[in-house]
C-alpha cells in the first residue's frame, strides 16, 4: 500500500513538472523526460535557446547520486539530472522568454552543481559563498566539463537570473536539504561585492550596472609589457633629448643677438626638431638664411649633446645590453647575475648610496667562489666592457645637416606623430607624454597595484642597505615606497617595496617628465596601460615573426598560441579602438551621435551594427542626448564583449600569475627580468594582503592549468626540457590514456588540474605541484602534512610532486652551492658531507634528465662539475677509512 502512494506522488509530481513545462511552450513537444528543451526566445528575433540536460549526468557535476524531495506526503528520490530540471523550472517561472535569462539560470545551476561536486560538497554555504561567485565569473562549462574565461560574463548574462533567495524557497517548498545551507540575503551582497573587488576592482552595484572585466591573463599581457618595454627603451632617449634641447634653447640666452621674437624662435625651434624644411621666407633673404642656419647648426648640436646624455642614462639597463655585458664578462649564467650587473650600473649612472661599486663587486665574487675566476675580469676590465656595450648599442648621429635632419623626421615617424593632431610644441609634448605611458605601463607590471596608488614622487622613495644574507650579495638595496594605500589604509601610508629595475624605470619616467623631486611620477595609469595597445596589436615584433614564419606555425605550440592571440586581437581591434583605446575623448559616444546624424563612416558604423543587438543600438539612437552613466555602461560593455584590452587591474592578474611563473622560461622578457631575481619575501609582503587573495587564487589555478598543459603539449616533441616527478605522472597518465582529438586533450588537462593537482608553489630550484592521493609522500611532509615552508633543494629535488624546467636550472645552481663547497672541502669529515653528497646527487639526476630530454649542451659543464664535486667527496671516505 505505500509502495502506491509513493508510486501514486511520484507520478503526479512528474506531471505537475511536465505541465509547467508545456506552460513555457517548448518548441521541440519536449516532456519533463527528455534530455534536451528548446523554446523559441527573444520574440522578434526568434532565437531557439537550447538546454541540454545531459549535462547534469556528467559525474563532474553529480554533488549526489540522488536527492529527496517531498510531494503530497511521500519522500520521493530523484537523480541530479531530474533536480536540476525541478530547479530551473521554478527559476524561470514568471520570467520573460528570453535566451539571456533562460541560458543564465541554466549556466548558473550547472556551475553550482558542478562546484559542488569539484569541493565535495553537499551545501553551498556562507563560508564558501565568495569562491562560488568568483566560479561563476570565471569558468564556462558544457559537455566537455569546466573551462577558464577571459572574461567576467556581463551581470545580465550570468547572475541576474540565479536568486538565492527563490532558489532558498524552491527548495524549502520541496523539502530538499541539499545544495542550500542558511544564507542570508545580507551575506549574499557581502559576498558578491566581495568578489566583485577581489577579481574586477568593481562593487556588485557597479557590475550590476553593466561593468565587465575582462581577463587580460599573463598569456596576452606578458607580451604587452615587452612591448612596451621595447617602445619605452626605444624611444626613451630621443623623445627625452627633444624635450630638453628644447627648454635650453629657450630658457637660455642663446639667440639673444637674433631679432626674432620668443614665439617665433620657438616655432623655428621646434620645427628643426622635428625635421621640417626651413620655411620658404628664409630663402629669399640672405640675412635670414644665415640666421637660419646659425639656430639650426645650434640646435642640432644641443640635440647631439643631450641625446648622448640621456642614452647614457637608459642604454646601460636595457635587458638585452645587460645580457651582453654578462656574456662578455664571462660570468656564469645564473637567476641573479643580471640583478649584479643591474647594480653596478646604478652606482655609474646614480651614484653610490650607502654601498659603493668595489664592495658590491667584491662580496658578489666572493660569493660565487670557485665558479668563477675573478682574475680573469677585474672590476676595471668589466668597466671597459660596459663601456664598449653601451657605446655600440647607441646609435650614432648622422654628422650633416641634412642627414640629421632626416633621423629626427624619421624617429617621429616611428613613434607615430602622424597619428596626433597636434601642432609644433604640442606634438612633441604629446610624443613625450606617449612614451612616458609605455614606462607607466611597465612600472604598473612589475607592481601589480591599484591605479589609485600611483601618485608618489621619487622624495616618498625610501633607500636602504640591504641586510638579508639570502640576496644582499645581488641585491645591495632596498626600495620602499612610503605612501598611501587608499583602498585599503585610506591617509595613513605605508611602506612597500619595490624592485631596482622598478626604481630605475621610476627614474627614467620623472626624467622623461622633467619633473622635481617632490612631484608625482606618473601620468594617470587608465590613460598609460591603453595608449599602445592598437601598436602592440598592429606592430609587436613577435606578431611579425609569426607571419614570417608561417610555414613553421604547424610544428611548434609556441607560434601557434601566438598566432592565436594576434587572430583574436585583430579581431578585436576597431571594437576596442572604439570603447577603450579612445575612451576618454568620449569618441565612443561620438560614434553614436555620428550615427544617428547619418555622419558615422561606413566602417564604424558596421562596427556598431555587428555588434549591438537591433534593440540596444534602437535604445542608443532614441535616447543619445539623454543617456545615462548606467545605460553608456551597459552598453559599450555590450559592444566589448569577451574582448581582450588592458587595465590597471588587469595588471594585478598579470602581476600574480607571472608570481607562480617566474621561475619558468615563458613569462616574457620583462617579467623574466624584473621577478626571476626576488625571492619569496618580497612577494609575500604583497601576497599576505587579504584583497590579492581572490587573485591569488585565480592566478594559482590558471597556473597549474598552463603547466600541465605546457606538459601534454610538448610530449609530441624529441626535446622537452622538464624533469622532476610531476612529468613522469603526466608520461604516466598519457601512456594510459587514448586521447586523439583536441577535445579530449582538454578534458585529460581539465581532470588533472581539477583532481588531482592540489596546489602549487613556485621555488627557484622546482615547481611544487602536490597531488591528491600523495600529500602524505611529499618529502617536506611531517605526520603526512606537507611543510612547504621548508622547501629546500635537498628535500625536492627528489619529491615525486616537483616539476622541474630549464627555467629551474640557475635556481639548481645557485642554491645548492653550499652543498658543492662541501662535497669540494677537503677539510670536511665524511661524516658532514653525507648530507650534501645526498643533495649534489639528486641534483645530478635532475640536471642529466633535462639534458636527456631537451638535447641543450649547457648543461654538460655543470653535469661535469657535479661528478668531479661527488668524486672529491668520496674520496674524503676512501681517505678516513
């Protein structure tokens, strides 16, 4: 008998589901049983919007096998499957028929479900509210399991539809226990705007409004910070010396036998600059001619004096002349050379400060021992190389007229004046303040901050010995900024350090700006991060390659990511040029007006039609002249789409992410250069804050997801350059894995990283990358907890969890020195050196299994090195016994 009434309850509440389904007219006759609902949405536009809950029988996405829910008395069990349909049809009730909000309550409970499943959970709770948000605006998912956004899904899209409170009450009404503890609506806001800031630098009532963010990753970013490291080293110098000669040739009595009055001098001035023809009056008369020539002649030489000048003061710390002078010097190659040389060049250019050059010199060869031969390169003889790399990377100057005439016209030309519209004095303001954004932008990268705390001048930069025994031999100073942080501290300031590299391009700004101590460096950020972004698109040099190889795309993953990003960039580019680029002209609500005066060229105008719906770009020209912030908001965020552009918060998520991937060979030439040298306390002052922890968090998944994916593609290749434990599981994992298709390559890459790989943690010597299932065998472990605190050489050199590039080989170097010394010390017991023989020996193994697999001779020196170092050491045994 109660087998029927729970047959008789289950039956009619199948029913009772099926008929509100046919109250939303499904336009496939669906029932509650099938799989897949169809209905005809966005009336107009009759859209088909497609739910397929097959989906939810993915084991990614079953929290519970089953789940009970009460109807007319009985407790009635249904499958995931079922209550996800039971869900979103309660959702959904009283709602428009509209894609955005049917696909949103779909996405929205698939995600939870999902989420769930991924944290072993059967309640979404308050605890974990924040890290569910911050999935939903961070993943997408389907058939193929989760994948990363490069975008926050707008409001709209996403959130709108998925209400805790109703989704509270559907459940309360069914008696279901699962997926809801108690939240209240308070939490829920707390924990939204919470997220909202963590990822997007935005409240919820502003994302809400129609703000988006969009994920300008390390994979794009990386190469927009070399890009604009190249622009400011290649630029700085010239842009500078026009300035300067300029303000000479003005602010001195130079002409003052010349009876030209000062606003016509000025204009003669800057027209010679700027490599224009003298002007046709000055031709006619010999007088004025000889005049003429006398200001040119003048002002070509002051130019000449100051170019020298400020090449002097930026040529010496360009990346690729500090890897020369290295290579000359004949020092090894290891993480923290550069960071020496680095250092040598600010006492030549800045002077000493509290360490003088000989000590600098002195403690770091003394620190390198007998991996170097300091008598073979003097302090002296390293000056002369400087001097020989420096001088030839500076290019020399046409010695006639005529010639430097054509190399200042030429230069601008470079740096795009004829983009500009302004005139004479102007233009080259314009130029310098161009080039002043590129270094803005690569301070921004190497800080990560927010662009609200960027308005410090070089006086509120603190400089100080370096005391620290683990880099003070590299490093000789320490550079804090005392200056607010208002998000966070409101008034009261702060210290924060930054980096050397950080300081010189600080510097170098200030200088660019001629500005005085006591003023603020730097141009606004919002302005400086957009400005050479359509160059970056349209001229980086690394786009440039791809093209000339392209016969070569098919062989390497390298070139084909690249080829990637620059096809969805290109893409991109008139939607961006339109919104952000030229945004703070208003030329996005230009575009608008244009169009409705029927004035908007043929180009802009498709631009706008491909990608507004009919009714937004109706709504846009009914209400131009009376549009509000909100609506400006919603609907450029509309018209931008998932489309890449760049941030001062996008930097945040850059700056993070290359945090993890410092150590590993594919951050770029400026991150490379600017975090491979700093060791984990100069990121943890920053990381400890509690407003990078939703960054940290996405930055670390993005991580570890890059990794083993950088793992699964190169195993297609003779030379792989990885070693350590992590690369034998994912040999491993392949071998015992069929997948063909680059979908199933994805969700092998997707599987790993979500259920297996716990966390990561980036060392000099290794990439620590803990699994699932063997935690307890990690060789930091201590009662089965990994105490990664004590990561050392010695400890994970052999871990089953390391990971270990070419990008590791220097930290491998570096850091087991001590143990080398040892093995070398003649003086020692064996009884010592039994700890460091250990620690020499697995890193042999290590360093012979990147040779063995990337096939790179340099490794063989060191190799050799280690055995000569074991056999000395073995012979202190032979020699005790």
């Amino acid at each position: 008998m109660k087998s029927n009434s729970l047959e008789h309850s289950r039956t009619a509440l199948y029913a009772a589901l099926n008929n509100k389904l046919m109250a939303l007219s499904p336009y496939n006759d669906a029932s509650f049983d099938s799989e897949v609902w169809q209905f005809v949405t966005d009336v107009g536009n009759n859209r088909l919007s497609t739910l397929d809950f097959s989906l939810f029988n993915l084991p990614d996405l079953k929290f519970e096998e089953r789940v009970t829910v009460q109807y007319d008395g009985s407790n009635i069990e249904i499958v995931t499957l079922d209550l996800a349909k039971v869900l979103w049809l309660h959702m959904v009730e009283g709602l428009s028929a509209r894609s955005q909000k049917y696909l949103g309550t779909y996405n929205c409970l698939a995600l939870l479900f999902s989420f769930l499943a991924e944290k072993g959970l059967s309640n979404l709770t308050s605890s974990n509210l924040e890290s569910f948000f911050a999935y939903c605006m961070t993943q997408n998912i389907g058939i193929g399991g989760t994948t990363r956004r490069l975008t926050v899904p707008s409001y709209g899209n996403r959130l709108e539809c998925f209400s805790i409170d109703k989704l509270r009450y559907i459940l309360l009404r069914y008696g279901i226990n699962d997926v809801l503890g108690n939240i209240s609506k308070r939490r829920v806001n707390e924990a939204l705007t919470a997220t909202c800031l963590d990822i997007m630098n935005m409240t919820a009532s502003e994302y809400k409004q129609g703000g988006t963010y969009n994920f300008l990753g390390l994979d794009i970013g990386k190469h927009y910070l070399d890009h604009c490291s190249n622009v400011f080293e290649e630029h700085f110098g010239f842009i500078a010396a026009i300035k300067e000669t300029i303000d000479l040739c003005l602010s001195e009595s130079l002409f003052a036998d010349i009876d030209y009055i000062p606003s016509s001098l000025s204009r003669i001035v800057v027209d010679i600059l700027t490599g224009e023809n003298p002007p046709k009056r000055s031709r006619q008369n010999r007088y004025q001619i000889e005049k003429y020539n006398f200001i040119q002649h003048t002002v070509h030489d002051l130019f000449r004096k100051a170019y020298k000048k400020s090449c002097k003061l930026s040529h010496p710390f360009f990346i690729d002349n500090i890897n020369k002078i290295i290579e000359h010097s004949g020092f090894p190659e290891r993480y923290d050379t550069q960071e020496f040389v680095r250092s040598l060049l600010y006492v030549d250019i800045f002077g000493e400060s509290s360490k003088s050059k000989e000590s600098i010199w002195h403690e770091y060869m003394a620190y390198l021992g007998n991996q170097y031969n300091s008598e073979k390169v003097t302090l002296s003889s390293f000056e002369k190389i400087v001097k020989i790399v420096v001088d030839d990377s500076i290019q020399n100057l046409p010695d006639t007229t005529d010639g430097l005439q054509a190399f200042l016209k030429n230069q601008l030309d470079k740096l795009g004046a004829s983009k500009f519209k302004s005139k004479k004095k102007a233009l080259v303001i314009r130029l310098a303040d161009s080039v002043s954004y590129a270094g803005t932008t690569c301070f921004i990268g190497a800080t990560g901050w927010r662009a609200s705390e960027f308005d410090f001048s070089l006086k509120n930069v603190e400089i100080t010995q370096n005391d620290d025994v683990l880099d003070n031999h590299y490093t000789p100073w320490r550079f804090h900024v005392f200056w607010k942080v208002p998000k966070s501290n409101g008034e009261t300031k702060l210290k924060r350090e930054i980096t050397l590299g950080s300081y010189i391009i600080a510097s170098q700004v200030a200088y660019l700006r001629q500005l005085n101590p006591s003023e603020n460096i730097f141009p606004s950020p919002d302005i400086s991060v957009r400005e050479w972004w359509c160059d970056f698109v349209e001229h980086y040099c690394l786009f440039d390659v791809v093209h000339e190889n392209n016969d070569q795309i098919g062989k390497y993953s390298s070139l084909r990511d690249l080829t990637s990003i620059h096809k969805k960039l290109l893409k991109e580019l008139p939607v961006i040029s339109m919104t952000i680029v030229r945004y703070g002209e208003n030329y996005f609500m230009n575009c608008i007006r244009r169009l409705k005066a029927g004035r908007l060229d043929g180009h802009e105008k498709q631009v706008l039609k491909d990608n507004l719906s009919e009714a937004t770009l109706e709504f846009a020209l009914q209400r131009v002249a009376r549009l509000e912030k909100a609506d400006i908001m919603a609907i450029r965020a509309e018209l931008i789409g998932d489309a890449s552009y760049p941030t001062p918060h996008a930097f945040r998520h850059i700056w993070a992410e290359a945090v993890f991937h410092r150590y590993r060979g594919d951050v770029g030439k400026f991150i490379r250069s600017n975090f491979k040298h700093m060791n984990s306390r100069f990121f943890m002052a920053y990381l400890r804050g509690k407003e990078l922890k939703g960054i940290t968090q996405v930055a670390e998944r993005n991580f570890i997801n890059n990794v083993v994916r950088q793992h699964i593609d190169s195993l297609g290749y003779a030379r792989r350059d990885y070693a350590g434990g992590t690369g034998r599981f994912l040999e491993k994992v392949i071998s015992l894995t069929k997948t063909v298709t680059n979908e199933e390559r994805n969700e092998l890459v997707r599987k790993i990283c979500e259920d297996r790989i716990v966390s990561a943690q980036s060392n000099p010597w290794a990439t620590c990358l803990l699994r699932s299932g063997t935690v307890r065998m990690a060789k930091c472990s201590s009662e089965g907890i990994p105490q990664r605190h004590n990561a050392s050489p010695s400890l994970c050199l052999d871990c089953i969890h390391a990971d270990i590039t070419e990008g590791n080989f220097n930290g491998i170097v570096v850091y087991i020195k001590p143990d080398i010394d040892a093995c070398r010390n003649p003086s020692l017991p064996y009884a010592i050196k039994q700890y460091h023989i250990g620690t020499v020996r697995s890193a042999l193994k290590r360093v012979s299994e990147l040779r063995k697999n990337g096939g790179n001779e340099k490794y063989d020196a060191f190799i050799k090195f280690l055995i000569e170092s074991l056999y000395l050491a073995e012979n202190t045994r032979s020699n005790t016994e």
